[in-house]
C-alpha cells in the first residue's frame, strides 16, 4: 500500500499533513482516500489545487536541476534527465 511507502520524517507538503499521521492509522486513511478518490471519479472533477504545483530548486553533485512536485495530497517527484544521464 503506498501510504506505508511514504517516508517518515520529511517535510508536509501543501496540505500540511505529516506522513507520520497518515501513516499512524493505514487502514482508517486508505478508506478515507478510497471515499475521497471515488467522488472525484464519480463526478469527473478533480480539485483545482490539485493541479498546482511547486518548483524547488536544488543542487546535487554540482548539476542545478528543478525537481517538480504535484499539489495533490500524496506529492511525487520527477527525474530530470540531463545528457548525461538521471540526477
């Protein structure tokens, strides 16, 4: 289940919610996401904030890169390829 994959100790996203309190009930939460998540299917209408997004600019071996974030509840990470490879 992926909200047993969110790492612990990191920073809230937009939402503000600590993964320690997501992850503190996994099954009250993943019934809760399933309710949430039916009712965006069912009314085909996703949140506008959920469509935001965040740049965070950092640098990792030298290589300035941009790392982009979605403003959903669950925040994702892309790979940047660069030409000589992923960073």
């Amino acid at each position: 289940m992926a909200i047993r994959q969110i790492k612990s100790g990191k920073a809230a996203g937009p939402d503000n919610i600590p993964a320690e309190a997501l992850k503190a009930d996994v099954a009250a939460n993943a019934r809760i996401l399933h309710i949430l998540f039916n009712k965006i299917w069912d009314e085909e209408q996703v949140p506008t904030y959920w469509k935001e997004g965040l740049l965070i600019k950092y640098r990792r071996k030298a290589i300035s890169a941009t790392v982009i974030t979605t403003g959903a509840s669950l925040s994702s990470q892309y790979q940047v390829k660069s030409p000589t490879g992923y960073y």
